[in-house]
C-alpha cells in the first residue's frame, strides 16, 4: 500500500452510506486501485480491520464494506454520478463480493 497505493478522498454520501462516516464527513483513505480501463477494482484497508471494495464502471461504482474476517457488513450501495446511492439487494451484494474477493486473490498470487 505504501509503494503503490494513494489517497483518494471518498463520496460522503457512500462513506455514510456505508456506515464509515457520518453526514458530510470527507475520508481520504490510502487505497489500491486497479485500472481496467474502463473498470476499476479498489481496495481500501479500514482502520477497524476490515475492507472497502469498490468496483466501478462508465456507469456506476459498486461499493461494498466487509469486516476483518472479509464478511459483508450489512449490504453494499450502487452510486451514479450526480445522483444519491442506492442499497444493493443482498443476495446481488453477496454474489458482487465473492467475485472482487476472487478478483483482489488473484492480483496477490500475482505478487
């Protein structure tokens, strides 16, 4: 994280959202991002031991927050630009997770 990772201040509306800041608190977590173009994958260590996802396309980020034992905290929220997030159905966030959990595994055994 420290070689390659930056800091990147996060949507207040997400973060709070998520449960990871309150009103219009601006976090600027150290994250990884990985581009895709057009896609993006990140991920954000938190300071509770648990992680951040996002995924994001030309059309909307995907956001995910999950523990220190990489389980889904409650459930994730999709946000467009210019509009308010909105919740992901839990089973549709669940399914999202495993895949950037498998994603995120296989950028490590790379390293």
């Amino acid at each position: 994280m420290a070689t390659y990772g930056h800091d990147t201040a996060l949507s207040p509306d997400v973060t709070a959202a998520l449960g990871l800041s309150k009103g219009n608190e601006l976090l600027t977590p150290r994250q990884l991002t990985v581009n895709e173009h057009p896609n993006l994958h990140t991920y954000i260590p938190l300071s509770d031991g648990g992680v951040m996802l996002s995924f994001r396309d030309s059309v909307a980020a995907l956001c995910y927050r999950l523990d220190a034992n990489l389980k889904l905290m409650g459930t994730g929220v999709s946000k467009t630009v210019g509009k308010a997030p909105i919740v992901i159905p839990m089973s549709e966030a669940e399914r999202n997770v495993r895949v950037e959990l498998a994603y995120w595994a296989a950028i490590a055994d790379r390293l």
